[in-house]
C-alpha cells in the first residue's frame, strides 16, 4: 500500500431520506456531490434530506487510530468503487458508500441499475473503513524515534 493510500479521508455527509428512520434510509454522499444529489432526490424523486453530520471517512487502518478514539466514535461504512463506459469508451469512476450492516443489500440493488443497459460496471472494488463522528479529531499514531 502506498503512503497516499494510507492517509486518504473523503469529506462525506451523513443524512437521511425522509419516512422512516431506519438504517435504510440512511446515505453517505461525499461532500464533493452532496448539492447534486441533494437537489436530484428533492426535485426529481421528491425525497426531502435530513443532513445529520458532516466528517469524513478513513479506510480501516490500525496506523490511523490514536488513543482517544472508541468505536462508539466509529460508524462502520464500506467504499465502492467502480468504472462504467462513458463517452468514446473512456472509463467514468464511480463511487458510493454503504453502512456495513446493509452493504450486501445496497450494492446488489446499486448494481441492477446497471443490469438492463449496455453499461457493465467494471473493476468493482470495495475498502472497509469508517465514517468518523465530527467532534473526533483521529490522528496518525507517530513512530518513536529509536534514539529517544
């Protein structure tokens, strides 16, 4: 794994699609999209959004963790990443986020968009990691120097 990999975060909106409060209505929308999509799923589907928190997700990766963060601090959230053909061929990313607890359910009904068209997601990939609390600041665990 590669440096960068190690210290990637997405800035990610927790919110929720209105009705019930269940898991299922839950969504994490990277920040980056969260307007677009908040507009699509109000105007479009007539869905009103509930915006809970904004934070970011971090891959799962012991050397993230300092000390003071808990597993309450820590929403379990599964990346996927995927390329469909766009224009020409040329591959256009995807990528979504799914809390762990309905991921199975979520990228079966994600993929049957793509089940009737001529677009196949290809390279699907997923990364365990978590959607961490905004008051909660995790650090990089710092080596200690040998010769201290």
């Amino acid at each position: 794994m590669t440096h960068a990999m190690a210290l990637e975060h997405v800035p990610i909106v927790r919110c929720r699609l209105d009705g019930s409060i269940a898991e299922g209505t839950r969504r994490y929308i990277p920040l980056s999209e969260f307007g677009l999509w908040q507009t699509l799923m109000e105007n479009r589907h007539r869905r009103h959004v509930t915006v809970e928190e904004v934070s970011v997700w971090l891959p799962e990766e012991a050397a993230w963790w300092s000390s003071g963060v808990t597993a309450d601090d820590l929403e379990p959230v599964i990346r996927v990443r995927f390329e469909i053909p766009g224009p020409a061929g040329a591959p256009v990313p995807v990528e979504r986020f799914f809390p762990a607890e309905t991921y199975t359910l979520a990228l079966k009904s994600l993929l049957t968009h793509y089940e009737s068209g001529s677009v196949r997601p290809r390279r699907i990939r997923s990364t365990s990691g978590y959607f961490v609390r905004a008051d909660v600041k995790p650090e990089p665990k710092h080596q200690q120097s040998a010769s201290a």
